[in-house]
C-alpha cells in the first residue's frame, strides 16, 4: 500500500521521502512541505509489517500521539481497507488534508527534512478514517430450545397456530437476527419433523410474525429482535460447539460486517481474500466457497453501509 500511497502523491508533484526514523519508530512517507522543502509537512503510516508489530492498537496509538506529535509532527493514518473499498473517496481525504496543514499556521518547530536527493523514489494514500479500536463485540451464538410437549399431528390445526407463531417470536428474541430458513428450521426441529414438505411450509409462512422487524437480503428476509436496529448492529456471533454453529448462508450480513471489521483492525489487510478467509475461520470454516462468498459480499456491502470504512 505504501508504494500506490506514494505514486499517488508523486503524481500530484509532493516530494517525499519513505522510512524516515523518529524516535525508534519510521514513519512510512514523509510529505515535503511544497512551500518549504526543507520541513516536513506529514507523516503517512500505514497499516504494514511496522504497524502491526505493536502489540494493540492502543499501543500503536499512543506511540503516534505521545511520540510523533511531540516532535511536532502532523500524522496521517492510512487505512488500506478505505484504499480497497473507496479509492477516490481516500484520494480526496488525503489531499483535502494536506491543504488544509499547508494552510494553518506554521509550527514554530516543524520537523526537519534531509536535502532531497535525485535517489529518492517517487511515491502514494487512502483516505483517513475515524480512530479504529477493536470492538469487543464478539458473542456466542445461543440456541433457543424448548421442554414442551409438541404432539406433530397437532402442528396443522389452525388452533395450534399461535401457538406456533409465539415460538418464533422467541426465537427471534433468543437468536435474532435470523434468517427466515434458519427460524423455520428451529420449529421444525423442535416439532420433530425431519424435513420440510409443502404442507410444513404453508404452516409456517402463516405463522410468521407480522409485528417482527425485517431486512431484506437478496430474495431472502432477516428477522430482527424488538428494538433491534440493523444499521445499529455492531456483535457477531461464533458458536461454542457444533451444534450451535450455523452454516455462511444463515449469518446475517450483518454480522459479517462486523467480523470482517476487527478482522480488518488486526490483520490490517486490504485484499479481500485475505479478508474473506479470515472472515470465515472466526466463524469456525476454514476455506471460502463459492456459496460462502455471495454471503461475504453481502457482508461487504453492509460494512460499507455503515459508514465505518
């Protein structure tokens, strides 16, 4: 990343030079200060090898604030995933910042640059994005159950109805979001029935609840838990043994969203096949199918949607 980070900006005629050392810590590309060529006027770290080797994000963090900032540096954090997923959005950030640094007044002790030389390669960015602090969002995925008595050659009496459809209530409420398939197949389940045929189905599309909030997801619906806003949704859930483990087409994309989002935060990696692998193995698989990518798309959508990247 830091070579297209480079280009870019050697294209937009800003001199720079990379690896500059502070303080034990190199910084990834220093901007020359266009009106001044012998200061600096940012620093760009990107989210590579040198990054990563922080323990936290914390950690990284601070040593941006407490050491950079006190030697009068202006830093820029390049996020690769803002380059991937948005890269004009992140050009435009990235030079919107620049003028506005070129603007303000000068620091009293701006950091000094070497005399540039004819070596120095011409470099490239992403746009900065909000501090990201790795959520702690990850949940065990419960599975509802039930002790009642459910005699099958009640299951198709319009009397058992309610009583069918209050089940699904709780289930949402046990294991929303949920997709529509998946909600069938727990009443199914629990009425003991192998498979599904169409008199099962006519059953279940009546019982439905009307009074859940839904999203809609291809041809396919997600069930929301009361009060429960998809835009607001920031867990995902991973199962705690097998039988609670569900399959990539019955997490919401929600929830890939959010699993793809701390991926991204501690892996730092821009190439969606890194993040689509790393993605699933939290959820317990161990490759990417060509199922489990339509379902990882939707995931990426939904991270886009909300405005975090």
């Amino acid at each position: 990343m830091t070579d297209t980070i480079a280009e870019f900006l050697a294209s937009r005629d800003f001199a720079l030079e990379r690896n500059v050392g502070c303080s034990g810590y190199r910084i990834d590309l220093a901007v020359r200060n266009p009106d001044n060529p012998a200061e600096f006027l940012l620093g760009i770290e990107c989210d590579g090898s040198a990054y990563a080797a922080q323990k936290t994000t914390r950690d990284r963090d601070n040593l941006r604030t407490s050491v950079l900032h006190a030697l009068g540096w202006h830093t820029y954090r390049a996020w690769s995933v803002d380059w991937a997923f948005d890269r004009r959005r992140a050009e435009e950030n990235l030079l919107a910042l620049i003028e506005k640094i070129r603007s303000t007044p000068l620091d009293p002790n701006p950091p000094i640059a070497p005399p540039p030389t004819e070596e120095t390669p011409k470099v490239m960015p992403v746009a900065e994005t909000p501090s990201m602090v790795r959520p702690e969002n990850r949940k065990d995925y419960p599975i509802w159950s039930t002790t009642d008595d459910l005699p099958q050659e009640s299951f198709y009496e319009i009397a058992t109805r309610d009583r069918i459809r209050e089940q699904m209530r709780e289930i949402i409420r046990c294991e929303g979001p949920i997709y529509e398939q998946l909600l069938k197949k727990r009443v199914v389940k629990a009425w003991g029935f192998n498979r599904t045929g169409d008199h099962i189905q006519t059953v279940l599309n009546a019982c439905l609840p009307t009074d859940s909030e839904t999203s809609e997801i291809g041809d396919e619906r997600v069930f929301w838990p009361c009060g429960q806003k998809a835009s607001e949704y920031r867990e995902y859930r991973v199962s705690a043994d097998e039988a609670s483990k569900r399959a990539m087409d019955e997490i919401p994309p929600e929830e890939l969203a959010n699993a793809m989002y701390e991926v991204l935060i501690d892996f730092n990696s821009c190439e969606q096949d890194t993040l689509y692998r790393e993605t699933v193995k939290l959820f317990g698989f161990s490759a990417v199918t060509a199922k489990a990518r339509r379902y990882l798309e939707f995931g990426t959508s939904a991270l886009k949607q909300s405005s975090r990247i």
